[in-house]
C-alpha cells in the first residue's frame, strides 16, 4: 500500500509540475532602459524570453535572436516622461508583459 501511495504521489506531482509548465507565461527579462532612465527621443530596448516566443515593444514586432535575446530601437516623438510596453507571447497565447517608464530629454 505505501509503493502504490508513493508511486501515485509522484505521478501526482509529475503531472502538476507539467500542468504548471503548460500554464506559466514565458519569462521576459529587460535590460535596457533601466526604469526611471532619461533618455533621448531614439531609445534601445534589449532583453531576453523564450526563443519561440513572438515580441512586440509599443505594437511593433521585434525579431528575436536564436538564444531568445532581442534588440531594438524606438522613436519617441515628446519630451517628458513615457511608458515603453513590452510583451512576449507563447504558442498558446500567454503572456508576460513588462513596462519601463522613461523620462524623454532632447
């Protein structure tokens, strides 16, 4: 009777652990800006997620390298502060979505 709790335990956590995987946005790690940053009207966006994730910064595509990094360059037309949105989404449709906001000085 213990194996068989044992065995249906571990078959328990196993599919849970897969569930969870199944069910977690991918990560998305930015590393520039930083937040609070000033910058100028021309501003690099880089980080990290899942390599078959799709990425988009403010709506516009970003293409994504194959270890998962990206890189990109946006225009901001005003001065003053300004949110810069970034998501990565997977296959299934999850999303994780990260936000820097920035202070815009020409």
């Amino acid at each position: 009777a213990l194996m068989v709790a044992t065995a249906f335990l571990s078959l328990l956590g196993y599919v849970g652990f897969q569930w969870y995987n199944l069910n977690k946005p991918p990560e998305l790690a930015i590393s520039v800006p930083e937040e609070k940053a000033v910058v100028a009207s021309q501003v690099l966006v880089e980080g990290r997620t899942h390599p078959e994730a799709t990425v988009t910064v403010n709506l516009q595509p970003v293409a994504l390298q194959p270890d998962g990094s990206f890189e990109t360059e946006i225009f901001i037309p005003r001065e003053g502060l300004s949110t810069i949105t970034i998501e990565a989404k997977d296959r299934r449709g999850k999303s994780a979505i990260e936000q820097r906001t920035v202070m815009v000085e020409f």
